[in-house]
C-alpha cells in the first residue's frame, strides 16, 4: 500500500478530535492497515468513523509532547474530498457550446448532454 504523506503537524496543531494510539496492539492493528511503509510510527493519533479510519497521524515515539511533529498518512486510493469550488471553462464537440461552469468538473454539456467536452479549469 502506498501512502502519500502530504501534511505535517505538530501535536499541539492535531484537532482535538483524535484519538491518541500508543497501546502496541493497537499500533500493530493500525500498521497493519497502512502496510509497511507505516512501521516506523510508534504512535497514531486517529479518527475512527463506523470502524474505518477517517484520519491518521502517524509519530514517532510514544510521549505526545506538544512539540512533536505527525505526519498525515492517506491509505492508497483515498483522497481528501475537494470542498472548494472550481470554475471550469466548458466547450462541448457535440454542439459546439462553449460556457463557464462552476462547482466539480463536469463530464457533460448541459445544453445537449454530450459527453464529448473539453474542461479547463481557469
Ligand atoms: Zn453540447
């Protein structure tokens, strides 16, 4: 499995809705779930929602001090949902409409529903 680790952050800067992992059969479980490149944490801060993981920081260490940095682990396939907004400039090869769309990237013309569209984001 391979995780992308695109955020750092201090203990002190973690949402206080993490759980703190240091139990070693629990860090096992949760390495376990990340696979081998996760095995160098000795702790997890997580946030389990119905039994999946929503959000892991893996440190290293067992002594939470403030000032200890966790990297965010993302298992493979999984991203962070896009909550902004893009604004797509839209030109349909069906019907040769071309228009400004905002919100996720469209994949049709709304004018004739073509799936034939070249996006761009601007
Ligand atoms: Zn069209």
């Amino acid at each position: 499995m391979q995780l992308s680790k695109n955020k750092m952050r201090t203990v002190a800067n973690l949402g206080q809705h993490l759980q703190f992992v240091s139990d070693s059969q629990d860090v096992q479980a949760i390495r376990e779930h990340l696979g081998e490149d996760a095995g160098n944490y000795d702790a997890f801060f997580v946030d389990v929602q119905n039994g999946e993981y929503v959000e892991l920081w893996g440190m290293c260490g067992i002594v939470p001090y403030h000032s200890k940095l966790t990297s965010r682990l993302i298992p493979a396939g999984e991203s962070e949902p896009e909550h902004a907004s893009k604004t797509w400039n839209v030109l349909c090869l069906g019907c040769e409409a071309e228009y400004v769309h905002i919100g996720p990237e469209p994949n049709t013309c709304n004018a004739c529903h073509s799936t034939d569209v070249e996006t761009r984001a601007i």
